[in-house]
C-alpha cells in the first residue's frame, strides 16, 4: 500500500481551515487528481473515496451497491460502540430492526418505501405549508419577546423541525417537551454515549406506546394513517425513530448553518430580502453549499468499473456529498455562495432508490422559516466574531452548537 495513501477518517468529514463552509483543500485536491481513489478505513478497511459528482450519482443509482448496514465500513470512528453492534469482521452490525428502512436494499426496501412514498408526495408537503408557518411564526415571536441578543439554535433552528415532525408524528402536546428533550439527545448526540443510548431507548418504548394508541384512536398524522397497512407495531415503532433522527437534526443544522453562511454573506442576504421570488433557488443554492450530510457510503456487491477504476465485490465507497457538491465541471465557481445559481443536480439528498424520503418536506421548512427570519429581522447580524461561533464538526451531520445572534 502506498505511504502517501490518506486516510479516510480525516477527509470524510473535514472542512477547510479558512472557512467553516468549504470542504477540505485535501478533497478539492483529490477531486483535480483523482475523483475515485483508494483509501484506507479507521478499521483497516481498504476501500474507495468518491470525490467527483458524475462517478457518485452512477455509484448512487447502480443497484450493484448496496445500502446495506451488515456489508458496510464506516470512514469515521465511531467511538464506543456496544459490543452487539460490530460483527466478528468489525463491520457495524446493529441487530436487525423491523421498520428501518434507510440501509437494506432489495424487496424489503422496496416494501416500506412503497408504503411511506404516498406519504410524502410534494402536494402532501406542501399541504403542510400553513402548519411549519405557525410554528415559525410561534418561534420568532417567543425569539422577539425575550429580546436581544438571542441563541438562534435553541430559539430557531431546532424548535420548528422538532415541532414539525411531533406534528407528523402525532405526539400529543402534552408530551412535546419531554419528547424532544430526549429526541435532541439522541440526533444531536448531545450526551455521553451512555446518556445518547438511554434516550434513545426511552424514544423507542414511547413511540412504541404510541402506535399502540393510534391503533386504538387513530388521528390526523402519519402514524395512523400506517397502522391501517400490514405493519406491525415493531415495525411502525422503527419507522417513527428513523423518521425522526432523519427529519430533526439536518434541518436544524439547516437552519442555523444557513442563517451563519447569510450573515457572513450581507450582500446574498439582501439580495434574498428584496427579492423574495429567489427562495426556491436560494434554498436549493444553500442545500449544495452547506452539504450538511457530509457523506454516504455504499458497498459494491460485484466487481464493478467506476470512473475507470476497478472496485471489487465488498469494497465500501464512500462518496463525500460535500465534495461532489463543489465540483466544478458542474457547478462554475463551487465555492461561491450565489442565492441566484441554479443548484439543480446537487446531491444533498442523494440519488436513486435511496435518495431522501423526506427532501420535499425539508424544502418546505427551509423556504418558510428563512424569509419569515429575514422579514422579522431586518437587521440580524452576528453578536460575536465569526471565529466565536461553536462548530459541530466530526459527526454525521455538519452544524453548529450555538449561533449568538443580536438585532
């Protein structure tokens, strides 16, 4: 193996050390050079790194590379893990649970995802239009009530999705508080991970009560309208923890990432202010500069030539969304932040048969809280230095611990 071969664990995830919203000048480097290359895995793992967006969408949507979690190697050290999670060959193998449907492949994929399609159509979500802007509004309200200066994380960013997937859920409001206490531990992994798998369990015995009581006094939510199909309660338990990690923290980090980025961008910002007709690209421009998700992992189940590269039956390739996301072939000047660009073609949610089931209610919620922010505040502006504000780097999701604001 050759020396200079880097490691994965550093490039999967890291941003440039001049600003918090550019991929690495090692993964811009790999992309000019080589946009499929060997790496090695923090488990020794010898795979691949995908760094160009043509070679990840074909990775993306050929059904020779699976999803699956049991085949799969991590480029990120995972830390502590419980000793049933990691099989005898060191892959992550959490035991199988009914219901979560984001890393197995094949039929049984093809089953839940047909069942939870219809359910997030993009006229349902727009549907869903008046609900995220009385939360938003209830959420900038409460901001301007306590005056100046104000955390927009905890007053904003995290509020709105929270409430909305109670909503799409059906958790009653009396349990809202607690629910989401416990829901921003286990997606923020804000906690020890003794602390992070305690809630997480606590998440699943009350969603699990849950569906018990939807089963018997079904409401106006996702939840009962599944327990009239053939699933079990196991499974609609698990359904309800993957909506939830999946619908919660990215937007949120959505939220208060792009509002970061806006700030240090006035001229964009005005821009978005005095011409509200720019939200649609603006959100689609903010999802492919921020590419909070900063990277996805399938494992090729033949021998297959990607971008003239071999890559064997077992190989994991990890794509860095981040990196595809700035390719320059399509996307002129990726690293500019540019609200008027048409960003069609990002892979923030990925492509294919496992792109993101709930991109359409992301948007909802992006191109309602951001022009509602920007209206009740005509002069937000950050109340520390840019250096001072906390990063959430390291993790599966890119964000910020705090965004000290003032008006």
């Amino acid at each position: 193996m050759p020396p200079s071969l880097p490691e994965v664990s550093a490039l999967a995830v890291a941003r440039s050390e001049t600003t918090p919203f550019d991929p690495s000048e090692e993964l811009a480097r790999l992309h000019r050079e080589q946009p499929v290359t060997r790496v090695v895995y923090p488990d020794g793992h010898v795979g691949w790194l995908v760094t160009g967006r043509a070679a990840a969408r074909a990775v993306l949507a050929d059904p020779r590379f699976s999803s699956h979690i049991e085949v799969m190697h991590l480029p990120v050290d995972m830390g502590e893990v419980p000793e049933e999670y990691v099989s005898a060959d060191g892959t992550l193998a959490p035991p199988k649970a009914p219901g979560e449907f984001t890393n197995i492949d094949g039929p049984e994929h093809a089953r839940y995802r047909g069942l939870l399609t219809g359910k997030f159509t993009v006229r349902r979500m727009r549907q869903l239009s008046d609900r995220v802007e009385q939360f938003t509004e209830d959420c900038l309200d409460a901001m301007e009530f306590k005056g100046s200066p104000a955390d927009l994380v905890e007053a904003f960013a995290r509020p709105i999705p929270a409430m909305v997937i109670c909503d799409l859920l059906g958790v009653p409001y009396e349990s809202r508080e607690q629910f989401e206490r416990k829901a921003e531990i286990v997606v923020g992994n804000e906690g020890s991970p003794q602390e992070v798998y305690e809630a997480f369990g606590e998440l699943q015995r009350y969603l699990s009560g849950l569906v018990r009581q939807k089963r018997i006094e079904a409401t106006d939510d996702l939840l009962s309208d599944l327990t009239t199909t053939d699933l079990t309660d196991e499974e609609l338990t698990n359904i309800g923890v993957v909506l939830l990690g999946a619908g919660l923290d990215t937007t949120a980090n959505m939220l208060a990432l792009g509002t970061f980025a806006l700030l240090r961008e006035p001229e964009q910002l005005e821009a978005w202010r005095s011409e509200p007709e720019l939200t649609d690209s603006a959100v689609e421009e903010l999802l492919r500069y921020l590419s909070v998700i900063p990277y996805t992992v399938r494992t090729a189940t033949t021998d297959v030539a990607v971008a003239g590269q071999l890559i064997k039956a077992g190989e994991s390739v990890t794509l860095s969304i981040q990196a595809v996301n700035r390719d320059p072939e399509h996307f002129p000047e990726p690293d500019r932040l540019d609200l008027r660009r048409s960003a069609r073609g990002h892979l923030t949610f990925a492509h294919g048969i496992h792109q993101c089931l709930g991109q359409q209610l992301a948007r909802v919620e992006l191109r309602v809280a951001f022009p509602a922010l920007l209206r009740r505040f005509p002069d937000l502006r950050l109340a520390v230095p840019p250096g001072d504000v906390p990063l959430r780097a390291g993790g599966s999701i890119y964000g910020l611990r705090r965004l000290p604001v003032t008006w």
